[in-house]
C-alpha cells in the first residue's frame, strides 16, 4: 500500500438525488482547500456536516454545491483522514468531481477494495471482518443479510480468538516441555487428549457451518403453473405491482416461460410465468411450450398451482391436473372470493375429507386471490416467504462463505488430527509441539494476524471500487 491519497464514489453511476464520494489519506485537507478554499481547510470540525461550493482547482469552474463531512484519523473507516462528499446525483457532476480531486498532487483513483484493505492494515478490522463487508453489500436474502452483520460486527473473530488462545496455551506448555526434555522425565499427557479433542470439535463445529457462496447467490425459485388461461400472467403482475408480463383472454398467450425478480420479506426471489399445461397439445409449438414449462417445475423450490376459480369445472381441474407435479399450494384465481372459498372447502371436503378446508399453509394448501382487486396478495407473500426462506432455530448461530477461511480452518483441523495421533502411537513432545504450531498458525490466518501480501491481494481484488 502506497502513501497517496485515494478517491473514489461510493455510490454507482447513474442520476440520483445524491451521490457519494470518499477521500482517503494524508492530503484531505489540501483537497478541502483545493474544492472549497483555505478557510474551510482550516476550519474543519471532525463529523460536522458542511454545505459548500465546490470549484474545479485548475478552471476555477463551480462543480456543484454540496455537503461535505470531514473524518479525523484514527476515528474514520479507513483509519486515515477521510472527507466524504455529497453533490448532486448527476453523473455529469460526479465525473468532473472526481477528476478534479484526481488532479491534484499526491491523489489517485482508488483500487477496487483498498479503502477496507486500508482499513484492516490500519487495525481498524481484522480479515475476517473485512471479506464481511463484501457479504453485507451482496447478501441477497434477510438471514444472509443478519449473518454478514454478524460477521462484520466480529463474531467470528471472537470464535477464532478464544481458540487461537486455548492452542497458543497448549503450545506454550508443549514448548516448555522440549526446552528441558533432557532434565526432566518424559512429560506427563494426563488430560491433554480432552484438550485437543475439544478443540478438534470446536473448529469442526465452525467448518461444517461453511456455505458456499455459490449456493448463497443462488436466488430462490418460484413458478406459476397451470391450465391456459388460468390467470397465471395476471397474477404475476398483481404481485409485481405492474404491467410486466402481456395478458390476454386468448389461452396460450404466454408460449415460453417469463421470469421476472420479485421481493419478499425474506429477500428477493425468482419468479416464473411458465405457458399453459392442457391436457393434449394444439400443435408442435405448444407441446414445445408445455415440455419446457415443466422442466423449468423440475428446477423449482416452490411449485404453485394457479387454478381460474371463476371456472364451473373448477372441480374437474382438480382432478386432471398433471399428476407428476405435485404443487406446494394451490392459487385460485380470477374469480368472486365469497363464491371460490365456499368452492374450494366443498371441493376439498368431497377429495381429501379426512384434512377439512384449509387455508394457504406451507404444503398442498390453497388460497383464492384476486389480481385485479390485490385481496389476498398479502396473504400468497407471505405463504411464499414462509417456504423460501425458513427461519432457523437459532437466529444467532452464523455460518462462514469464504472459502480461503474455510482452507485455513480444514489446515488446523488436520494439524489438530495429527496430532491426536501422534498421542496415540507415539507421544513426541517435539513433534506435538511443532504440529500445534502449524494449528496456531493457520488459525491466526483467518483473522489476518499472519497474512502474506498475495493473500491480500485476493481478497481484496473482488471488491468494487469505493469500498
């Protein structure tokens, strides 16, 4: 890491009714004096909010007027002196804002990622709160969300702490024991075998918690299904909340399936408009349509049977539904909601009168909505919510997504294995304590308290920029 100063926006490019930039390092206050003019340089207040007419240094031209919020270090995120500034969200604006800071001497762009890399080299944050920020600004759904705050809030670190502690402990004893293996009789391992199994469990216990972030970015899978016609596309868009999907009152409008993203309580969601599944098929098109619509059910998390409850032979549609999928509710739509409940326990007293009517529940439950009115939207959401993203029994368990964490963890792990061995066969105090060495360390490199710079560089190469 060089000593120059560093600029970059915080926020995307794109208009907005405000953007963010951030300054980092030793020259913040020349560029406060550069934008603003010596006095506002020298009469700075740390986290004061300041409204000011920013200049370009060279042309003297007005940039923009804006507020401006200046950190003193070590009291910043990076550590350093930090100015962050707050003009207008016209990208026009913030080009010529940053070009302007760029120019002056002793600034450059920032790297992707270097204001958390600064961050950590100036012990702001350890590693495995830095790879964290990443998490928060990428979760997808609430609990990865909460688990990533877990993280950065360092209950992880906690975790590896406490055992790097227990094993510099046992390494300190082992250690003593070589110094004065030659004075004293062989060493005495009356208990130590607990140790090490209870350590062997406690980093096994963090192992096995690892989630891939590949599974993790995997958003959820919801797909509409059901009869041509069956209101299937409008209730996409009553969920949406807009005109998204084409709608008709012509069966087959929807000939390929249309995914759109929608959010519920729990995070976003893939949301899947699938063509009509008939009985026999008009034309070649339409049993292309019908075959691709249930491949994409066999990739769903949540199947949902949309079943048009304006339809006499609302009944006979329970009976001749495809019977190779098998829906996790059933939707009845486009119809009066009085008349379809009354329809629906009727229906379901007549097939299944061992469950009585149920109302929309996690499995082959049902629901009567309407897409043009929105009654009993809310109630389909949060049906949904429920099965995509379940709640785990303990909300303040955490899991790890990095994977250069979960190396280092499977390393200590194998060096702990050994030396359980070791006390079994032959209880070497050299070599017990050099293998509790390689377990130190390899704990001490997840929090970054041993790191190599190519490590760095690795993690934090995947960052965007301003951050």
């Amino acid at each position: 890491m060089d000593s120059l100063t560093i600029v970059a926006p915080m926020t995307p490019m794109g208009v907005s009714a405000v953007a963010a930039l951030r300054v980092s390092g030793s020259q913040v206050r020349r560029v406060v004096a550069e934008l603003f003019g010596e006095k506002a340089a020298s009469s700075l207040v740390p986290r004061m909010a300041n409204l000011g007419t920013a200049r370009d240094p060279k042309s003297h031209k007005v940039l923009d007027s804006l507020l401006y919020i200046y950190f003193a270090a070590p009291n910043s995120y990076t550590g350093e002196d930090v100015l962050e500034l707050y003009p207008h969200g016209n990208p026009l604006i913030v080009r010529d804002l940053l070009q302007a800071i760029r120019g002056i001497e002793g600034v450059r762009l920032a790297e992707p990622g270097e204001y958390t890399r600064r961050a950590f080299l100036n012990g702001k944050m350890d590693l495995t709160q830095a790879e964290s920020v990443a998490d928060v600004i990428h979760s997808a759904n609430r609990a990865e969300l909460e688990n990533a705050h877990r993280l950065l809030s360092g209950a992880l670190s906690k975790k590896i702490a406490t055992l790097t502690a227990q094993v510099k402990d046992i390494s300190a004893r082992l250690e003593l024991d070589v110094d004065f293996a030659e004075e004293e009789a062989d060493p005495d391992y009356n208990g130590w075998q607990e140790k090490f199994e209870n350590i062997r469990e406690s980093i096994k216990a963090i192992l096995e918690s690892f989630r891939g972030k590949a599974s993790l970015s995997r958003l959820p899978l919801a797909v509409l299904y059901g009869a041509p016609n069956a209101g299937k596309s409008s209730l996409v868009n009553a969920l949406l909340g807009e005109d998204r999907v084409l709608v008709s009152n012509v069966p087959g409008t929807t000939r390929d399936f249309v995914e759109v993203r929608l959010f519920l309580d729990g995070g976003e969601i893939r949301l899947v408009d699938t063509a009509g599944i008939a009985d026999k098929a008009t034309d070649e098109l339409d049993a292309l349509s019908m075959k691709k619509s249930r491949e994409i059910l066999d990739e769903a998390d949540l199947k949902i049977l949309v079943v048009d409850g304006s339809d006499e032979r609302t009944g006979g549609a329970l009976q001749t539904r495809d019977e190779t999928v098998h829906p996790d509710f059933t939707v009845y739509s486009k119809c009066d909601l009085a008349v379809v409940r009354q329809k629906v326990t009727e229906l379901v007293d007549v097939h299944q009168p061992d469950q009585g009517p149920r109302a929309c529940r996690g499995a082959e439950g049902s629901l009567s909505i309407s897409s043009k009115t929105g009654e009993g939207l809310a109630e389909l959401k949060s049906a949904m919510n429920a099965v995509l993203f379940k709640k785990t029994e303990n909300a303040e368990d955490l899991w790890i997504t990095s994977e250069r964490e979960k190396s280092c963890l499977e390393e200590a792990l194998a060096g702990v294995d050994r030396v359980l061995a070791q006390l079994r066969e032959n209880p070497a105090v050299e070599l017990l304590a050099f293998e509790m060495q390689l377990v130190r360390r390899a704990l001490q490199s997840i929090t970054g308290e041993i790191s190599s710079e190519d490590v760095l560089q690795s993690i934090f190469a995947g960052f965007c920029i301003g951050k």
